[in-house]
C-alpha cells in the first residue's frame, strides 16, 4: 500500500477539537465538538493518516483522489448488532406493524433457525449484512453471539464472528435457552459455568439481556461478574422495553456500555452522567418494534453523559445496517443535533467499544474514512434514505473489520 494524498476536502470532520482551524468567532459548539476543518487534504501513507493540511499543499504521492468539496467523516463505529443468525423474522415483523406489540420470547424463533443453520450459511449471512455495513459508511462493528443459546452454539457464533471483527460479545444471557424456560437459575450456571469456559477465549467481551422474560438484576450482576474475571469486558442491554434495573447494574459495575435507555429514570440519567458507561442509543429498535417513545439523547447529552449510536441489527427488532438512518433518527426522535449524532456515531462508538484509534481522524492513526456524497455532515440527517456514503481507504467488504492494534 503507497502514499494516497485526499484533496479538496470540503468539511473534514476529525471528531479532533483541537484541530478545528476556524477563527475562534466561527467556531459554533457542534463544529467545535466534531474538530470541523474546511478546505483540507489529508494523506494516508501505508494505511494510517499521514499529514492533514490545507487542500492543494500536500506534497508528492502515490496517488491523488479528488473528492471535490464533499464532506469527510471517520468511518462510523457500530458498537451493537446481532450479525449470527439463521432465518429471518419477516412476518412476526409484519404481524407487529398490523398492530401487535413485541414480546422479548420473539428471539427463540431466531434460536431456533441458528441451531439449524450450518456455519457457512451464518458465516455467509453475516458477511453480507457486512458488506451492507461498509456500503454505508461503516469502519468498525461489534458482533454478539446470543442466538445459539448451547455451548455449543453459542461457542461456534463467536468463532464466526471472530472471522469478522475483533470486537466480538458472548451473548449467552440474550434470554435463557429454550431448554431452561422453566429453570432460569440452571441457565445462568451455565452461562457463567461450561458456557463461558467454551467463550471467554473467543470474546472481547459479555452482555445480558436486563428484561422481563430475559433477565433480573441480581442474575446479570452474576453473569457479569463472572465475565469480568475472565477478563471480558462489560455491556448490559439496559432499560429497552420499560423501566428497569439494567442502567444501574452497567453504572455500578462499570460496564463500557448501557445499550437501549429508551425508559429511564432521574436516577438512570444521574447515573450514567456520573459514570464511565457509555450510553447507546439505538433508535432502530424503537423504529422497528413501533416503541411510543424513543431515547431522550437530549437528556442525556444535556446531564453530561457520553452518547453513543449504533445499530443493533437483528432479525427481529432492527433488521437495518444502516448508520446514516440512525443518525437520522438520533436528530429527529431523539433531539440531537446533527453534529452531536454524528460524533456519537463515530467518536461515541469508540468509547463504548472502549478504543481509541477508531472513531477519530489524526495523523498516527489507521485510516478508516468516509466521504459524503454532500457538502456537510448535516446531510446525513438532512437527506434521511439517501445513499450519501462512499467507504473511503477502508477494507474492501470482502475483508474482516476492526482489525487493530488492540488486544482482547
Ligand atoms: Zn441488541
């Protein structure tokens, strides 16, 4: 891989706000926050960012991409999907939108088709919901297990999702297996027994499902305990369907993220202001099952707290890839601004996924760019359903994502 100079960036949003080169008086809050710089170039030599610097004034390279004013964005970082599993949900889908309401049991259809599905067609079907992901602008993707619910399935969704990224997350606590519906205490012991000896080598980290007809608050401090000393890191699906436990056990255990927050207290709101859990919107969800309300990210941006976005996709309640319609929704139903949807698509999903050489452009860093069809981020919520992104110098669809220089 040579030297490639990108020229005549029109907004470069580096997510840097040390970088912003406005005048001081021109800097609003929202280009402050993204480390908006005009008129730019930037370089990549060898596969990380190189120079950035005015357009026109970089020096000899390999080769020239003239992107002609549009806007330039980190690769955004889907922190939450469900990318392994078999079959679809289409007419449960159907049957929602004519009028019923979404039960979490939903997921054991899902269960069912995964166990029945060899591992080339997981593998396939994954690798194609990817593709969809890089199509949109997508760097990075955190990939969970969940829908195998055995050892044994459990353990090959993560084998299949390691071929994909590095981010990968034991879901064995998505509800208890099929086998234990009347035995929830016997499938945590084998979540945090045989299950997790089969999974913590091939995670990077472990989530449970907090919910009526999933899991209680005292099960996933259990299950997540015994994650942690594996060495996994901590997500918990928090507060989805009605007010519950699950913002308070990620504060209080220090999880990297609560994932959900549509239905949160005072107390929830507090709690992730005051700690290091990242707060993830996912606003397809609430799209897709028809939720009466969505997240307030205003609330939460406006306490303090750090606000990522992602998809959640999954066959049941968020079968969308797409980042630029959550961004989309983030500003319309969940009162962010354009600017702050977009850092929390990008810089947001770093922090939930606790890294720092994603999610940002600077010179040092792995060059994972997306340009925009557009002249500024704002389109990205301005133009909903358009396709406006182009993968720019990121991994050809074909190839595994997240791939870094962590380990975990
Ligand atoms: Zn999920």
């Amino acid at each position: 891989m040579g030297s490639v100079c990108i020229d005549r960036i029109g907004e470069l949003v580096t997510n840097d706000p040390g970088g912003t080169d406005r005048p001081a008086e021109d800097v609003t809050d929202d280009a402050h926050r993204l480390g908006i710089r005009r008129d730019t170039a930037v370089v990549v030599d060898d596969g990380r960012i190189a120079w950035i610097g005015r357009a026109g004034e970089a020096g000899p390279t390999d080769e020239r991409i003239d992107v002609e004013g549009c806007a330039v964005l980190p690769a955004f970082v889907d922190s939450h999907s469900h990318l392994i599993f078999g079959g679809d949900r289409t007419a449960e889908f159907d049957a929602r939108m004519r009028g019923e309401r979404y039960a979490a049991g939903g997921i054991r259809t899902t269960v069912a088709a995964t166990r029945a599905a060899d591992d080339a067609t997981l593998l396939a079907n994954a690798t194609h919901l990817l593709r969809e992901m890089r199509r949109q602008g997508t760097g990075t993707v955190e990939i969970k297990s969940g829908y195998g619910l055995s050892v044994h399935d459990e353990a090959r969704s993560l084998t299949i999702a390691g071929r994909l990224t590095d981010e990968t997350t034991y879901l064995g606590a998505h509800v208890p297996g099929p086998e234990f519906a009347d035995d929830v205490d016997g499938y945590v012991a084998l979540v945090t027994g045989a299950m997790l000896d089969a999974c913590a080598p091939l995670a990077r980290w472990i989530d449970v499902f907090v919910e009526q007809g999933a899991f209680g608050a005292d099960a996933a401090r259990t299950i997540l305990t015994a994650g942690r000393a594996r060495g996994l890191g901590l997500k918990v699906h928090a507060n989805q369907l009605r007010p519950g436990p699950g913002v308070q056990v990620a504060c209080e255990m220090g999880a990297a993220s609560a994932d959900h927050c549509t239905h949160l207290s005072e107390a929830d709101v507090a709690a992730l202001a005051d700690s290091g859990t990242v707060a993830t919107l996912v606003p397809g969800a609430d799209f897709s099952t028809r939720s009466p309300v969505y997240p307030d990210g205003r609330r939460l941006v406006d306490a303090g707290a750090t606000v990522a976005l992602a998809t959640d996709c999954n066959p049941g309640t968020s079968f969308t890839t797409s980042m630029p319609f959550c961004i989309a929704l983030a500003v319309r139903e969940c009162g962010l601004s354009p600017a702050e949807a977009v850092w929390a698509a990008t810089a947001g999903g770093a922090a939930a996924l606790r890294r720092d050489d994603v999610g940002r452009i600077a010179v040092g860093l792995p060059a994972a760019l997306t340009v925009l069809d557009a002249p500024s981020h704002v389109h990205l919520a301005y133009r909903p359903g358009v396709p406006l992104t182009r993968p720019l110098l990121a991994p050809r669809p074909d190839q595994a994502v997240g791939a870094s220089d962590h380990s975990g």
